[in-house]
C-alpha cells in the first residue's frame, strides 16, 4: 500500500533546530487528474518540517507504539517494500515526519469509510527539511480534512518540547481543539455528506471499467459521462433518456394504477381521499385489509399496510397527509413484497423485501435487539449503505402494538419480531435475491407496467404470495411503478447472489461499440502553443466538425468566444469537455494549470510538446529548464496506446520526451534537408511519420514522411501566416499543426487548402504576428513574453529592417520571471531595434516600481545599445501611445504586449498628432 521513493533533504545542527522553529504547512495543491508527480489525482500538502528534520521516528521513544496503537491499519501498508509490513519497518529503522503523515492521511481515509491506498513523499530541491506529502483520495474535501487531522496526530503524538505546527488551517479548516476521537468522527461524517449512494457509486464503478469518463456536475448524484457529443447525463438511476412525462405518471401513484388497471396490468382498487371521513367511506366500499399512503409519496414514506379497523386507518391516514394532503385508500394485496428491477425494457433483478424485524434471544428487549442490529457495519443512515438502520419511530410503537408489544418488551428465544408491515429498504427492511425464481407471468406483468408508464429505469413494486407461481393464480400484482429506483438491494442482498444491475444501464446509455469520449488534441509548449491550436482548429473546421478550443485568448466552440480571458488550464479544458456540441477537443495546456490542478483528461489521443525553453523558472518548484521539460512532457506520457506524440526534433528536451511518450511518435524538424539529425532519418527510414522543411525560396517546402512515402504538403509561404516564409516560427508552428491533423486523420488536401487561407489577422489569430499597415508605418503586435518569443520575433525584424528607415519597440516582461531572465531579455532587445521602449505593467508581481525597467535597461546597454536608444514608459498603454506617436512614414513598431486586445484597439483606434511637435517629444507619456 503506498508508492514512495523518499529522498532526504541535508542535515543541519540538531541543537540549532532543536531551539527554532516548529513544523509550518507552506501551502497545499488539490490535482484533479494526471500531474507533474503522478498520474492518480492527489493532494499534495508542502511542510516545512522545521526541527523535525533532525528526528526521524526511530529517535523519538514510544511515537511508533502509539502511532500503530491508534491506527492498527498501518500494519497493512506496504510502503517501499511492497508487502504488508512494509511501512512499519521504516517507522522502526527510522523516517521522517512528512512520510509518517502520508500514511497516516491514507489511513485515515481508509478507516472513514474511503479506501486509499497510493502516496508518495518528495524532499524539494534545494530546501532542507521541506517537503511535498502527497497521498490520494476519492473526494476532495475528505482529502483535505485526512491531510489536516494526519499533521495534527503526528504532532500530538510528539514529546511536549517537539511539538507544534503552523499554517494548518491552509490545508483545510477544522473547527475546535484537536482531538482523536472527534475528528475521526468529523471525517465519517464528512464521508457520508460527499460521497455517492450505492446505486450512484455502482453507476460509477461500471462506467470507469469501460473507460468511460465521469465528471461530477454537482454536490449531489448528478453526473456526466462521457466528453462533448457523445456524453450522457444521470442522476442516481433517473438517466438523461428518462422521459420527464413518465416521471410524472410514475409519482402519480392513483393515476398510474388507472392507467395500468385499462391495460389490463393487475392492481388494487382504491380511491384519492383528502379527509379521514372519505377514508372511512373508502374503507367500507373497499373491505378490509386496506393500505394508506400518500398520493405521491416514495420510499415508503407514510404508507401504513394490512389495515383491519378504523382505529388503524385513522392512524395510517394520519401518517399518510404528514407526506402530502391527498392520500390513496386501496386494497392491501396479500403476500409477500418484491421489487422488480427493469432497465432498458428487460427484468434484470428481483429482490424479497422482507420488513425490518428483529429476533429474540430471550433475554433483551425489542428496544435493544434494535440496537444489536444495527451494529451491523452494513447498516448506515439513509442510502449511503446497502441497509438502513432500524429507527423505532411511532410507526413502529403503532404497528408492534398490533400484537400487544412495546419496545420494553423482550421477545422469546428465536421469535421474530415484525416492526413495520411496509418492507421499503429505507426503513431497515432486508433483501433476498428471487432473480432466478420469478414466473414468466409475473415478468411479463411487470415489463408491461414499465412500457405502459414509459420508464427506461423502473422499480415494479410488486405483491404475490410466491413470486414463482403466477399472480393470475394466486393473486396479487403491481403496487406501485417507481423512477429512480435504488439498486442496493440488488446490489448486496442480505441472501443470495448480487446483481450487477449498473452494467445494463451504462450499456442502455452507451451501447457497445459507441463512443464515449472525443478526439483531445492538446498542446503545450513554451512558445506557439495559441497560434498552433488555432490553426489546429482552422484546419478541422474545413472537415465541417464542431471544434472547442481554449487558447490565451478564451475558450471557443467554432468561432463563438464562450468564455473570454486566459483559458489554457483545466478549467477551461472542462468547458470543452461538458460541451454537447463539440465533435472534438484542441487544448492549449499551459504550465501554470498543469502545476496548480494537473490535467482536466485522462487521456490524450494526439498530444504535442512544441519546444521548451527557460521561461517561468523559479515559480512553483520549477527551478531548471529539465523541471519545466518534465511539466510539461506530461501531455506526451498521457497520450493513449493507439494516440500519437508529436515532438520537435530540433529540440533537445522534447527529444528526450519520446522515451517515455505515449501512442506512435511523429516528430517535426526545420532541418529536412542535408543537415536532418540522424536519429530523424532513421526513423523516416523505418516508415514512420515526420513533418519536415526541406529548403527552398520563401521559407521551403514542408514535406511529410509517412509508410515509407514522401509527399508534398505545401510550399511554407504560400502559408499567409509565415509572411512570405521569412516568419520561421510560424513555419515550425504550421508543421506541427500538420502533424497533429495528419494524426487525426484529416486528408493533405483539407490541411493544404486550410493553411493557405490562414492569416496572421487579428480576427484568426489575436496577439500572434498581427500586422496593421494603415497609419503610413508598419505595426506587428506580437505577444513575445519571453527571450526565446523575442528572439523569434527578432529573426523576422532582422529580415524586414532593409525594409524600413527605422524599428521600434515596446518590451517587457513578467515581474515574476528570474533577474537574469529579465536582464537577457533587454540584452536580445538591443540587438533588433533601433529604438527601444521598455514599459513596466502596474502589476509588478512583488518588484519595487522600476525595477523592472532598471534591468532590461541594464541588459540592453549590456548588449550593445547605447543609452540614447532606450526609454522606459510606465505602463502598456502609455508605452504603446509612445511608440506609435514617435512612427514616423516608412518605420516599423514592434509591440509586445500582456493584454493584445486592449493594444490592437489602441493600434488601429491611434490618430497621428500634430506634426509640428517634435516627434520623440510627442511620444514620451512617462519617461525614465
């Protein structure tokens, strides 16, 4: 039980940190799906273990005996051992108390009711003593609480000069002193509120054993499995086929027996009454027995059966109007109670109800037979296990009554003690299987009463004094016809065998062979990753497909903007995925949603890793250029067996990716000719798939290498986007737009005719490489936010300056990025322009004002700029007033920009001011 690989960070002076500082939680992470550390969703609590670092367990007298004392489960964990045992011989020979805590967050949730089994514990890099404590968990919420209440026991369990910890109500917050028993009693009780019912969790179960996505839609029972078009929506076992009309007949229950009774179905007579006077009237036209209850009541509640005087009438009418104002007198069919299971128009289970009852010993009292009963750990309250507590409520005072009983009494040895005449499940009845029992009669009878109401799911009530002799012989029929019926009583019946009764449903929903989830092609990168997707989508587009695609610039279904801003996380990608109109997915998967939640999928069928370069280091635990590559290899490694990674062969880092990528791999290179790297040509030898440049006029021509075959896609600059082919980026990105269709099966010819009328235009392509030609000077607005962006762009600028009299522009970067990031970033400015505004956003991420213009100033002097070429503006929109108002006829701005709408209003919006002003004068709004 547990995964690990635990890794100690260095030793520091026992004494110092003896006397310093406590354990501290340093922040907490929930990831939904597959993440940076493992692909099981998990919590990941950071500790900081303070003067704990110096004591392992082994150190600390009697921690372990009191730690297993508490928690005997432990003695099953496996840990690095991988056998039971296991982790109980690393608390003898000594571990730490992050990796003590794992456990203990595991075990807790176990012991609660979720069984959790898989963890791990990582030193980080570069920080002794802190640590990420990882464990998993099947909701979120008891997740978070177990990883609270497994730091607060470690922490008491520690001698009083140990002990203490902070930032725990980071985790999740608990309210009162800590205390063993009662936490443990909070997390039960959390258990029960989050987690499913049986018949939902049965319904969840069988659908991720066909690989069938689920996504909760709310705190309840209600779900959606399946992504996009093909995806289906339940609620426990009302499914989204479940006509809204035959709900309504159903919770009609005098009307459905109508409609049943003309159909010629065998029901019991009755009337709809509001007042105990018509009830009595009823009841001398009926003749006893009877049974009350109310006209559209459920499980149970409010029905009083067997009915044989006024007295008890009075009593079942009460109880019935406590549920409703109209109440239905009929019939009481005798014999025994059975609930038939009908999905989909076939019978798939039949259950005894057998009412709540208890057995004498002789000795207690019914009142404590109760108590012995439920004891039973099968018993719970309401649904959330496959029996019901017994409550002795007045319904129960009344029905024992009958035989002259109260709950003092105390029954012979061996006598059975009835407590209700209805055998609802609710009400702490029990189950015996009678699937392979029933008569075809009695089948047919209640398959008809499903089709004549029109449920797909229905649960037929049924009576007859043997389910195996027909009810057209010995009497008897249907009660009711139920939507939403419960499994559990098929589920685990107290006798006989189970029943899988959720497969029927999730084939009803999913027939074998249809499709469950759509085509995910996601994308990730550090640079291209919006441009590629749009493309992406641009081609699909051509095949006549609904596309969703989230980008840096929102989430879009075709070319409606449904939701607008940054949507390159998993939230976003949940948008798309819960769309019923989208025949497929392209995703923008940026590093930041990939650290703070992990993936919104499971699973990839094309997945693309562009390139990788510093940018974003030092944030998150992502410290070197191989941190970020392993973030972000995560696309690549959830790509399914017949999917396929699409990697950069002119990238070192994503070279490496193709060890561990899923599916086939096709990479794509800008080197397709003498100097294509060797491992690229022997893979095209083998006939497997590339995306190549071989060299040309504008920009090349693309190739693709597939089977063996070799075959034109397209010149690279007869690709608008490319600028001629002198926009190499743009060419590397269309190459691994064309990888990815090809792997999804779009035809050359669609890409080809695709591609060619894609437009580096604002309207196709926000923020990438928008080129604005009407002020008498060129403008590119291009959303370059990193050295390698710029150096990109650059190469472009370099190939146009014969063009121009003179270059400008507008840079900046993140306040968040490392001071030798910022520094390069100035240093490759100078190298491009003539003239050089570096602004600085309001949002500095944490730097004192200025700072950051200080150093890409300092950066560009470094790299040859002299100081009358650079300026430093205030502001984006202040900065791009200055470069555009400085533009004179024949120059070229460069804009760089973090909010690209907001600059393309203010580029195509700008009106030249008066000539006669000097023009750098003119321009400078906030100057250095």
């Amino acid at each position: 039980m547990g995964e690990h690989r635990v890794f100690f960070g260095a030793k520091s002076d026992p004494v110092t940190r003896l006397l310093t500082e406590p354990m501290r939680v340093v922040e907490k992470t929930v990831y939904r799906g597959p993440h940076f550390f493992s692909h099981t969703p998990m919590v990941r609590v950071q500790v900081d273990l303070g003067r704990m670092e110096d004591w392992p367990s082994d150190r600390i007298a009697g921690f372990n005996e009191a730690l297993l004392k508490l928690l005997p489960g432990l003695h099953n964990h496996h840990c690095c051992f991988k056998r039971r045992g296991g982790f109980v011989r690393r608390l003898e020979s000594g571990t730490w108390m992050g990796h003590i805590a794992e456990h203990v967050a595991l075990e807790l949730q176990t012991r609660a009711g979720h069984r959790c089994t898989r963890g791990k514990t990582r030193s980080v890099k570069g920080r002794p003593g802190v640590y990420n404590i990882m464990f998993s968990y099947r909701e979120e919420e008891v997740g978070l609480a177990a990883g609270r209440f497994a730091l607060e026991l470690v922490n008491d369990l520690l001698p009083e000069e140990l002990r203490g910890i902070e930032g725990l109500d980071r985790i999740y917050e608990l309210e009162g002193p800590y205390d063993f028993d009662r936490r443990l009693a909070a997390l039960e009780r959390l258990v029960r509120r989050t987690s499913f019912g049986p018949t939902t969790q049965a319904l969840v179960d069988e659908a991720e054993r066909r690989g069938i996505p689920v996504m909760r839609l709310n705190e309840g029972s209600l779900l959606q499995l399946g992504h996009g078009k093909h995806q289906q929506r339940i609620r426990a076992s009302i499914s989204g086929l479940t006509s809204q009309i035959s709900t309504d007949i159903a919770g009609d229950k005098h009307f459905t027996k109508r409609l049943l009774d003309e159909s010629g179905v065998p029901v019991p007579k009755g009337v709809v009454v509001r007042d105990v006077e018509e009830a009595a009237k009823a009841a001398r036209r009926l003749g006893w027995p009877l049974v009350t209850k109310p006209l559209d009541g459920n499980h149970g509640r409010g029905v009083t059966i067997a009915i044989r005087s006024e007295e008890q009438l009075r009593f079942g009418f009460a109880e019935a109007q406590e549920h409703g104002r109209r109440v239905i007198v009929e019939q009481f069919f005798e014999g025994k109670d059975h609930r038939i299971l009908v999905i989909d128009g076939k019978l798939v289970a039949v259950a005894e109800r057998v009412p709540a009852h208890v057995v004498g010993d002789g000795i207690s009292s019914i009142a404590e037979l109760v108590e012995i009963v439920n004891r039973d750990p099968r018993r719970g309250d309401g649904h959330e296990k496959v029996m019901t507590r017994i409550r002795i409520d007045d319904h129960v005072v009344e029905f024992i009554a009958r035989a002259g009983l109260t709950p003092d009494s105390i029954p012979q040895a061996g006598e059975t003690v009835m407590l209700r005449a209805t055998a609802n499940l609710s009400t702490g009845g029990t189950a015996i299987d009678r699937t392979n029992e029933i008569h075809p009669d009695n089948a047919a009878i209640a398959l008809r009463a499903a089709r004549i109401v029109g449920l797909d799911i229905a649960g037929i009530d049924f009576m007859a004094p043997d389910i195996g002799r027909s009810v057209r012989e010995t009497g008897g029929g249907v009660i009711e016809v139920n939507a939403a019926p419960g499994f559990r009583m098929h589920l685990e019946p107290s006798e006989g065998p189970p029943r899988d009764v959720a497969r029927p449903v999730i084939d009803m929903l999913f027939p074998r062979g249809a499709p469950t989830r759509i085509p995910i092609l996601a994308i990730t990168g550090t640079n291209g990753k919006s441009t590629v997707g749009r493309m992406v989508k641009h081609v699909l587009r051509y095949t006549g497909c609904t596309v969703g695609l989230t980008s840096t610039s929102g989430v879009y279904v075709n070319d409606v903007l449904v939701s607008d801003g940054d949507a390159t996380g998993p939230r976003s990608a949940r948008i798309v995925l819960r769309d019923p109109t989208v025949d497929v997915a392209v995703l923008e998967t940026a590093r930041g949603g990939l650290l703070r939640e992990g993936l919104a999928f499971d699973q990839v069928d094309v997945g693309v890793v562009l390139n990788v370069t510093a940018d974003h280091l030092g944030l998150k635990g992502i410290e070197t250029i191989e941190d970020l590559a392993n973030v972000k290899s995560l696309i690549v490694e959830t790509v399914g067996r017949r999917g396929t990674s699409v990697l950069n062969a002119d990238d070192p880092l994503t070279v490496k990716m193709a060890r561990r990528a899923g599916g086939r791999i096709t990479w794509f290179s800008l080197n397709g000719g003498e100097d294509m790297p060797a491992f690229l040509r022997s893979h095209i030898d083998e006939g497997g798939t590339a995306v190549v440049r071989e060299p040309g006029e504008e920009g090349g021509t693309i190739v693709l290498h597939q089977d063996g075959r070799r075959e034109m896609v397209l010149k690279a600059g007869s690709i608008p986007a490319t600028v001629h082919g002198m926009a190499t980026f743009n060419i590397a990105n269309a190459m691994a737009a064309i990888a990815m269709c090809i792997a999804h099966g779009v035809s050359l010819l669609t890409i080809r005719s695709a591609l060619m009328t894609f437009q580096s235009t604002f309207e196709q392509n926000p923020g990438r490489l928008n080129i604005h030609d009407e002020h008498g000077f060129r403008v590119i607005v291009d959303y370059a936010h990193n050295a390698a962006g710029l150096q990109a762009l650059g190469e472009l600028v370099r190939g146009l300056r014969h063009r121009y009299k003179r270059s400008i522009g507008s840079v900046s970067i993140p306040g968040d990025r490392r001071d030798e990031d910022i520094i390069e970033m100035g240093r490759i400015a100078a190298g491009i322009f003539d003239t050089i505004i570096f602004r600085e956003d309001p949002g500095t991420r944490g730097r004192p004002r200025g700072e950051i213009m200080g150093m890409l100033k300092q950066g560009a002097l470094e790299g040859g700029a002299s100081a009358d070429r650079i300026h430093l503006v205030r502001g984006e929109a202040e900065s791009t007033a200055a470069a555009l108002t400085a533009a004179g006829p024949g120059e070229l701005v460069v804009l760089t920009p973090t909010d690209v709408f907001a600059a393309w209003e203010q580029v195509t919006s700008f009106r030249a001011p008066d000539l006669a002003a000097p023009a750098w004068g003119r321009a400078m709004v906030a100057a250095e």
